[in-house]
C-alpha cells in the first residue's frame, strides 16, 4: 500500500477548496478565478472582475516534524503576499498560539479568502 505524503494530501484537497472559494467569490463580489502558473506555489489562481491583479495562493511550509503547513495568501498588483490563513492538510484554519502550537481556529479558509479580498479592493 503506497503511503501518502503530507503534499499528496494538501494537493487532494485544493481543488475543492479553490472550487469553494471561487464559488463564494463569484456569488458574493462578482470576481472569478482562473487557474495561472506560478513556481513557488503549489497553487495559484488569477482573480477576473476585478481591476486589481490580485492572485490567490497556497505555499507549503515545511515544518520540523516532518509535516507540512499551507498558507493560503493574496498576492497584490505590486508584489506584496497579504496572508489570509494558515491551513492543515483538510483546509481547517490553524492559528499559532502564543505557547508556539498551531491550533484549529473556527472560521473557515474562504471566509477568510474572502475577507482579505474585500480588504484589499476596498
């Protein structure tokens, strides 16, 4: 039986996420995303409708267990990443508490997208 590495799963499970989220986008602010290329992240989505360049991104942070973090950003039209959240391999929102563990946070990956968005175009 092949074991599944931490990537495999971050990998699984971002086409639902992005699938999700570019749901909530169109319905709530009218903007659509499309899937672009970009070396650094494992995914990355172009924001359409809007006149910002804005590009949605998951990084993968390795951490010293051996496991992987992902971190969920919007990149903006001059270069700046603007993190929206921190994410396990199921896309649960983790936050760092302040004795150094990650812990599960309640609102979900796309509210939290979706709330940098609306930051960022405001």
């Amino acid at each position: 039986m092949k074991k599944i590495t931490s990537s495999e799963y971050f990998i699984a499970g971002s086409e639902s996420f992005f699938a999700d989220t570019a749901a909530l986008l169109s319905n709530r602010v009218g903007v659509q995303l499309s899937s672009v290329s970009s070396p650094q992240s494992l995914a990355c989505y172009q924001a359409k409708g809007t006149s910002k360049n804005l590009q949605l991104r998951l990084v993968l942070i390795p951490l010293a267990n051996g496991r992987l973090l992902g971190r969920l950003s919007w990149l903006d039209w001059r270069g700046v990443d603007h993190v929206c959240c921190y994410v396990d391999e199921v896309f649960d929102t983790l936050v760092m508490a302040s004795d150094g563990v990650w812990k599960k946070q309640k609102k979900s990956a796309e509210d939290l997208c979706l709330q940098e968005y609306e930051s960022l175009v405001a």
